[in-house]
C-alpha cells in the first residue's frame, strides 16, 4: 500500500506539482484578499439637466484603481461599480470635472476602496436642447424621355421637426433626402426615401420614410383660349373689355379640348369697393375642370381691364 502511493504520487510528479501551482493563483485572484490592488474599467455615467445635451465626444468608460475583497462576489451577484458626474445643475457651456474616488459608486458593503481614477479630467461641453420645424427637399437627378418634362413634385410630409443641441439646430434651414433619379421616364412616378441628416446629434420627427410623387408628362407649349367673358359677383360693375383671352402652359392633346367654359375670369366686388373708380385691373383667372398638374395659367391678355360703376337702369 505505502508502495502504491508513492508511485501514484512521483509519477508525473512535475505536471501535478503545476496544476497545483495554478490552482492555487486561481483561487487567490477570485479570493481577491485585502490589500490586493487592481484597476478595473467602469462605466461613465453624466447626468445632465432636463433639455440639455453633451455635444462633445466623451468617454464612456474611466478605469478605476480599487482594493478590497471579495471581488468576484462584485462581478457576480451585485451592480458594477459606477462612475458618476453629476451636471444636474449645470449651465449651458463647457464644464471640465475632476475625477475623484467619491466620484465612483461601489456596490453596499463590499469593502471596496477606491484609490484612484483614470483620466483625473474630463472636458463636457453642455447645450440646450432646442426643436423647430423645417421643410423637407428633394434632389431630383436626371431627365425624362425627350419631348416629356417635370411638372411637379409632390412631398409627403412637406415639413418635419428636427431637434437636437442649440447650436446645430439653429442653422438647419432644411432637410434634405436621399436624391430621386428620373432618368428616362415618361410618366408620373412615386418614390420613398430616407433623410440625409448629418450628424448624429441633430434627430427627426420621422421615423418613416419621405413619399415623393414626381409628375411628368408630355412637355407642355403656350396656348391662348380667347373670348373668355369677365363676369363680377354683382351687376354694379362693368369691365371694357367684356373678354379677354387666357394663356396656359399645357401639352397640344390638352389644349385643343380646352375651350372658354373651362375658366371664370372674375373681379370680386369688395376689392373694387375701395377702389376709385374707373381704374385698370388685372382679374382673376380660375381653372373650372378638375386640377390638372400638365395646365398652368399663365395669364390674360390684355393684363388689365378698365372697370366702371354700371349705368343704372
């Protein structure tokens, strides 16, 4: 037996001696005795004021020179150790903190010392957080099939509110999307697509993306649709002459079926109430059928009618 055990216990003597070696630095680096000094990252935590924001790049983590016990039971059963600045009653501008144990927040009754804390500075520079509402832009590149053109452009939304630090905000005067491509078409086309903020610190009110309805059609000519009557909401004016003539934008296909039925040319009699009469004005020109992006009024000829009290009866 005596025999039997000093053979089991010489053999391989060198590699159980190392095993044993090694589970004995194991056990004291989770034992963590006192007095043992170790430097640990931590996370960084800033508390700001309400409406305020950090606009510098900052740390995220300090590293943290500690001594104590019992480290693992930290890792494994309670909160991380913290470092904390509080800016709660900060102003607006740039703030440098000195970093101090008392800084750190260790979890209740660890027994963890803080000695030290790495950077000793940390430079913050705090802004107000402001919003406004912009309007949104579309870059369209690229052009139609010959003989067809852009008539309109269509945003969905037409406006959004952008918020973020003072400074950036103030100068955004709109906001951009990714850029439309129209390259080769020849009818109207819808798009979605995203905003190009830039900067990460300026945020949108949109969390979906922009619809863009691009109108295209056969490219338009000016046509004139003549005799088209005057007409006034009472029967007290009168206007020499009684036609004019109406020119519009709009493809040949469209402006041959236009006729003078398809407008109201008219001068509203409150406006005329405060003018002295006779005097020369340019009316108004209403397009009666349903609105149609490829008709654009451009005006009348002659640009000005005289108008009179009418001659009592």
């Amino acid at each position: 037996m005596k025999r039997f055990i000093q053979e089991y216990l010489l053999e391989n003597w060198s590699l159980k001696a190392t095993a044993i070696l090694l589970a004995l630095i194991l056990w004291l680096f989770v034992r963590g005795e006192p007095g043992i000094e170790r430097v640990v990252t931590v996370p960084l935590e800033v508390q700001v004021p309400r409406h305020m924001e950090i606009t510098n790049d900052r740390l995220t983590s300090v590293e943290v020179t500690m001594r104590g016990a019992a480290f693992s039971s930290i890792w494994l059963s309670q909160p991380l150790p913290t470092c904390i600045i509080d800016l709660q009653g900060a102003k607006e501008g740039e703030h440098v903190i000195t970093l101090t144990p008392d800084n750190v927040k260790t979890p209740r009754g660890s027994g963890i010392e803080v000695l030290q804390v790495n950077p000793v500075r940390v430079e913050l520079h705090l802004e107000h957080t402001i919003s406004k509402e912009v309007p949104v832009v579309v870059p369209v590149s690229g052009e139609p099939l010959p003989n067809f053109e852009v008539y309109g452009k269509l945003v969905k939304p037409a406006m959004l509110i952008v918020t973020g630090p003072r400074s950036k905000v103030e100068s955004i005067r709109e906001v951009a999307t990714e850029p439309v491509s129209i390259s080769g078409r020849n009818q109207s086309s819808r798009f979605y697509v995203g905003l190009n903020l830039k900067g990460k610190s300026v945020r949108a009110s949109l969390g979906s993306p922009v619809q863009v309805d691009i109108q295209v059609g056969p490219r338009r000519e000016l046509h004139t649709i003549a005799k088209v009557p005057v007409s006034f909401d009472t029967e007290d004016y009168t206007a020499i002459p009684g036609q004019v003539a109406v020119q519009v934008l709009a493809p040949a296909e469209i402006a041959n079926d236009l006729s003078p039925a398809d407008f109201h040319v008219s001068l509203a009699s409150q406006k005329l109430n405060e003018i002295k009469l006779p005097a020369r004005i340019t009316p108004e020109v209403t397009l009666l059928r349903p609105a149609d992006a490829a008709i654009i009024v451009r005006g009348v000829q002659p640009s000005e009618v005289l108008v009179h009290k009418a001659r009592k009866k």
